[in-house]
C-alpha cells in the first residue's frame, strides 16, 4: 500500500493473490476479493502487473502452461485467477532450463510407492547436483550484477521442500547427508535437522552452563562435550575426591594440588563468560567461547569441517539477528535456542546470508520473495493438501471450528461445523496446493528441475507441473537429442522395461511451447560411499618434513621401549613354585617328627603362630609362654590354639636338632635368601631355620601338618633349593632338615 504524495487523493494497494500460501496463518484470499470489489465498486482501477524480469522466457511459458488451467478466481475454493507472466531475458545458450529429474527406481512391475521415491529421490538429485557443479559447466546470470554470467556455484541453488516434517521426521536429512557425503557445501534454513547438528547442540549446552552455572548436569554436558573434551574419570574424580560441585564460579585451590587443572581452567572460563555475558554482545561471548577452547581447528578437522563451521558461524548470526530484533539478554537467547531445537517446526525467518557459498535447503514459504539462479524442486510424494482439514473460518458469522486433538480418531472429537463444511474446507486447501507449487515454480531464473517418475504421474504438491512436463503417452519414445547434457540411454529407470518409460532427451510437454530435457538417472554418480573423515586425511597427507619424519621416529622407539618395557627383566619365584628339584647333587632331606600329646587344632592361623614362636624362642625358651600370648592375640588365636601351639614349642625346643641350632654361633630365624637362577628367575624365599655347624650349614624347615606321603616330595623340593642358595651364597655344604612338629 502507498500514498501519492503529489496527489493525495491517489492510493496504490498492491498484491498477489497468486502467492496466498499462508492459509494457515488467516491469510484468505476472498477477503482480498471482498476489498478488491469494494474498491472497483467505490472507482478504483486494476492495473496487471504481468511482466517479470525474473525468469528466462522457457521457464515462464512453462508456469503459464501449468497453471493458467489450475488457477481460475472461485469464492468457493477461494482460488485466485491467474495472470500470465509475460517477458523474460532469453534462455542460456547450449544448455537446459527446464529439466525433469527422475527418481531412480527400479521398476518391479508394481505400482511404485512413497517410501521407495522418498528413499531414492535424495541420492538422485544430489547427484544431479554434484554434476551440475563439477561437470557441467553450465553458466547462470550473475545475481549480484556485476557480470553477465557466472559458473554455476553452490549459493546459486536452491532446494526447495513444501513441507518440513513427514510424520515427525525431517525431509531435509537425507539431502544433508548426501550432500555432506559428496563435499558439497550447504546451508540448512529452517529446518530442526540444523539444531540437531552435533555442533550446534554442542554449542547449546555450553550457553546453557553460561547462563546457569548452578545447573551442574548443563556444567557437565559442557565439560564432556567436544569444547572442553575433559574425560569422565577425571570429573568423577574431581567429584567425589575432592567432595565439590562442577560450579564454575565456586572457589576450587584444593582442585590445583590434585592434577585437575583442565577441570579448573574449564570452569574459570565458564566463570568469566557468565559474569561478562550481559556485558558484551550475545555473539561476542559465543565468539570467546570458540576462541577460548579453540574450537575452530577441531571443527575444521572434522569430517565435512566446512559445513560444521558454517554451521558454527550460522549460530553466530543467530545471536546477532536475535539481538537485532529486541533481544536484550543472554538468557532470553538461550530459551529461544532451546524452543527451537525442542520444537518440531521451527518458525525461524529465512536468514541466508548471500556471501556464504552452499547449496540452500529450504521450504517454499522461506523461500517466498526470494529468488535462485537454479531452484530444485524436492520432496515430490507431499500431497498437494492435507486429507482432513483442520479448521473452518466463517467471518460472516464469526465463527471459527478447530481440531484440538491433532489426530483424532472419531467424529465426536471434531466440531459439527468443522465436518459439515469439510469438502469446502478441503478444496480451498487444495487451491492454497497448488499456489505454493506456483511460488516454488516461480523462484527460478535460469534453471527449474522438476522431480517426475519415468514410467508414471506422481499425483501430490506438484501435481499441476506434471502437464507441462510430461509429454503425451504416444510420445513417449520420441526425443531429440539435450545440448550441454551428458549422453543419454533409452530409459529413465535404472532397471525395467525401457519402451514403457520417457525416452531421456528433449520432449515436448502435453501442453505449452517449451521443451523439457529428461534426464538419464543412469548418467549420475549414485550411491556414494560415505567416506567419514576423508577430509581430515586429505588435510594431513603430503610429503612428511623433517619434523614429521623425527616425530615418526620418535613414535617408533617410543613403541619399541614400551614393548622392551612390558617385558620383565627377570621373573620373581620362590621354592614352592619350581616344580624341580635344583639340578646339583649332594643336598640330602632329613624328616624328623616330633609327635605330640593329643590330636589338636591345624590350619594356616596355627601354623603361622608355631612358626612365629620357635622363631623368636631359639635363644629364650624360658619365656615361650609369654611370646604365645602376644602373637596369640595379634593373630586372634583361640585359647586351645594357644595352649597347644605352647606344648608344640617346648616340645620342638627339647628335640636335639633345635639344641644344636641354640649352641650354634650363627643361628637365623626366617632367614631372607635372594638369588639369581638365570638370566630370567630369582629365587625368593625365606627360610624358617639356618644355623652354621662347623663347616656346614643346616636348613630347618618346619611343618605343623601331619608327616604325610602326599606332600613329601614337594617339601623335599622346596627344602632343597633353599640348600641349595644357601651353598652357592655361601660356597659351603648344606644339611636339609624337614621338622614335623
């Protein structure tokens, strides 16, 4: 609406009804038939605006073609009447405008169905996409102006969705991932696939322990996140070591002594980014934040590095447009970051920023009022309307019926005025179809490709293009051959019969003067690996310098110590381990048993009480009573073990081998021997009893079990090699005595 200023009189209302696509939203286009009459009644003149710099001519004869019969002014489905674009800069030379993609398929003589395009549709056209960009060499007009025409580049396509969800799941996803896997960049608009981005939920919940230090969970998110990278051990053990919480602005000195310091470095930046963040621009304490844990390297480095940092820098923008806008806080950003990514249609405005190279994904209502070099339209199993409408508006009455249950099963569930009016509801969502078909249509300039089946019409939101794509059945099999496109087989399958397809080439729709060039699904590079982390690799390949060939071999003797390192020097045994006697002769076993009163108490406690004993009464029996009392109690001996371990130690004491052990001048109890078999063993051992007779050595060991044949030739094995390093320690002959006690 505008004003003459020269005239006041003179009052200029301009509009579309073509381009009604907000329904939705209560925009009604026989409201704007209502104030259209009432100001022709009242003498206002209706000036057409038909002619479009916008499109080249092939393109807009085809939307003529397609829509003058779809669009005729009806009250009843309030559809709008149409008006022909006229104009329109010639097409591109040796090269196509109009092309019809189709799906790659595999015809199994039935009727093809909406999983199986939408599982194969996304690979077809990134696919197209990726020879249009590195094959083609097709030109487009610059849509900056500063040149004539340009080489196709990624910003200058656009991939446009009618819808952003199909039963909550996001359409956009698997063009992202076929992009990603062919390297070709993109930006993502309004879609919630872009807050489910690693990175930018990454970036989510390092602004949420900026803003709620308190909430220990977002504190944690954002230390084990890929900012911080600080492992679950070393929280864990800050945790409940040191008995503190993860709250960044919390005095931590005791943390610095304990080998915590990326914990506390973590925290102290957390700290300051919360106590600065009102302080300073929203996307300056973002900024601080990548810059602080250098996280612009590592999301370069990852695979697909330049989407995930244009997808960084898209959070950025974010914060400034939210700023821009009226946002005041940090917090408020915050929450509206949560909403969306919590929301499942993210109402977000189209912010495209046109320097940023990337192919666009984006829905046809983001892409209203803006314009493409090259527009794809996508997601062609979309039903140009909903089934079962949702809501009934009667201004003349007031009244407007609406579904409360989003899918609700019965009748009695929606309002009578809802159900009565549903066929009328239903075709004004159908005229509302097709002029969202008309904007996608419409956002091209030099190239519109249009999603068809090769061997049938997919009825849906593009439904009203297919009469001006297709040809006639008959024509089928007639083509001509498609300049500046690759060569064509003869079926637009990848596999079925091929005489019941559309011939690949340029036909001639069932209706309009232009032509259509069908391509060759068999001619695109399809089912690409996903090859994660290529990137990265190609980024560190090259020819190695010194430093890389030093740090290689730094690496190699590194891994050469650790192996040298898990080998033991030798191998620590004691004599009860060897299982053969030592390999010299002359070192005999003598077996002396000193029997006792009455059968008692056994078992290693006993044992280890007698062994203690004798030890400490070789040159004091006079007080073995005492010395049973005190390792008694400290080995918790009952009192019968102590009575008797008594008896069997004075009794022990009377045997003629431990009288000549007391007379001895050498005598050592538990006496430690080290020695060195081999190059690999040590014998370790203690031996209970050594005393030096003349010129040789006795070995004593004693044994608190029965005199048994069951373990006799181990205790002779075991005595012996305790000989045995007592003679070659010594360099002195040895007597081996086993005394059962």
């Amino acid at each position: 609406m505008a004003c003459d200023k020269t005239n006041p009189s003179k009052l200029f209302i301009v509009g579309d009804p073509k381009q009604s696509i907000y329904r939705f939203r209560r925009a009604d286009v026989v409201v704007y038939q209502d104030v259209r009459d009432k100001l022709v009644a009242a003498g206002a003149r209706i000036v057409y605006l038909a002619k479009s710099f916008r499109a080249t001519q092939p393109i807009q004869d085809c939307v003529n073609a397609a829509f003058a019969g779809e669009m005729r002014e009806n009250r009843v489905t309030a559809q709008a009447s149409y008006v022909p674009l006229l104009g329109g800069p010639p097409p591109m030379q040796d090269q196509q405008s109009i092309i019809a993609l189709p799906a790659p398929i595999s015809w199994t003589g039935q009727q093809t169905t909406k999983k199986e395009i939408n599982q194969c549709l996304p690979d077809g056209i990134c696919a197209f996409i990726e020879w249009l960009l590195r094959e083609s060499g097709w030109r487009v007009r610059d849509p900056d102006g500063e040149s004539g025409v340009v080489p196709i580049r990624p910003r200058h396509i656009a991939v446009l969705f009618k819808r952003v969800l199909n039963n909550r799941e996001d359409m956009a996803r698997p063009y992202i991932r076929s992009l990603e896997t062919r390297d070709i960049p993109h930006l993502l608009v309004a879609s919630r696939s872009f807050h489910q981005r690693e990175e930018v939920e990454t970036l989510r919940a390092a602004c949420g322990a900026i803003e709620w230090p308190d909430d220990e969970l977002a504190v944690y998110a954002a230390l084990r996140g890929p900012l911080f990278s600080i492992p679950d051990n070393l929280l864990l053990r800050y945790r409940f070591e040191l008995k503190v919480r993860l709250h960044p602005l919390r005095s931590r000195g005791e943390a610095l002594l304990d080998g915590f310091e990326p914990i506390t470095g973590a925290l102290d930046v957390l700290a300051d980014l919360h106590r600065n963040r009102n302080r300073r621009p929203i996307a300056g304490t973002v900024q601080r934040l990548l810059e602080a844990t250098r996280a612009y390297m590592g999301f370069a480095l990852r695979p697909g590095g330049h989407q995930v940092l244009a997808n960084v820098y898209r959070v950025i923008e974010l914060a400034r447009s939210f700023e821009q806008t009226g946002g005041i806080s940090f917090r408020a950003f915050v929450a509206e970051l949560t909403a969306r990514a919590e929301s499942y249609e993210s109402a977000e405005a189209p912010m495209i920023e046109e320097s940023a190279d990337g192919v666009r994904l984006l829905t046809v209502h983001n892409a209203k009022g803006l314009e493409f070099p090259v527009v794809i339209l996508a997601d062609m199993t979309a039903n140009i309307a909903v089934q079962e409408p949702d809501r009934y508006v009667d201004t003349a009455k007031r009244l407007c019926a609406t579904r409360l249950v989003e899918y609700a099963p019965f009748e009695y569930l929606r309002p009578r005025d809802l159900l009565d009016h549903a066929d009328e509801e239903n075709a004004r969502d159908v005229s509302e179809g097709v002029r969202v078909a008309y904007v996608a249509a419409t956002r091209a300039r030099d190239l519109l490709v249009v999603p068809v089946l090769g061997i049938d019409r997919m009825p849906g939101w593009l439904g009203p293009l297919n009469k001006a794509v297709y040809p006639k059945r008959e024509e089928y099999r007639t083509r001509r051959t498609a300049r500046g496109c690759p060569s064509f087989g003869m079926s637009t399958l990848l596999a079925g019969p091929e005489n019941q397809t559309v011939c690949p080439g340029i036909h001639q729709p069932e209706v309009g003067s232009h032509e259509v060039a069908w391509w060759d699904p068999c001619s695109l590079r399809l089912d690409v690996d996903a090859k994660q982390g290529l990137r990265t690799i190609e980024l560190l390949k090259g020819e190695p310098g010194p430093s890389t060939l030093a740090y290689k071999s730094w690496c190699e003797q590194r891994e050469q110590s650790i192996a040298l390192g898990a080998r033991p020097t030798w191998e620590i045994v004691s004599p009860s381990e060897i299982g053969e006697a030592p390999g010299i002769e002359g070192i005999t076993v003598q077996r002396e048993s000193i029997g006792r009163v009455a059968a008692g108490p056994g078992g290693p406690r006993f044992g280890t009480l007698v062994h203690r004993v004798l030890r400490d009464s070789i040159r004091d029996a006079e007080t073995v009573g005492q010395i049973v009392h005190g390792y008694g109690c400290i080995l918790g001996s009952t009192e019968e073990e102590m009575e008797v371990a008594q008896q069997v130690v004075e009794n022990a004491l009377s045997h003629p081998l431990l009288r000549r052990a007391r007379s001895s001048p050498r005598c050592h109890g538990e006496f430690p021997i080290i020695l060195h078999l081999d190059e690999s063993r040590t014998l370790e051992g203690i031996c209970d009893l050594a005393f030096l007779e003349g010129e040789t050595w006795n070995v004593v060991d004693f044994k608190t079990d029965e005199d048994s044949s069951s373990r006799s030739g181990q205790y002779e094995r075991q005595i012996q090699w305790y000989g045995y390093a007592i003679s070659q320690l010594t360099a002195l002959p040895v007597s081996c005595h086993l005394l059962f006690v």
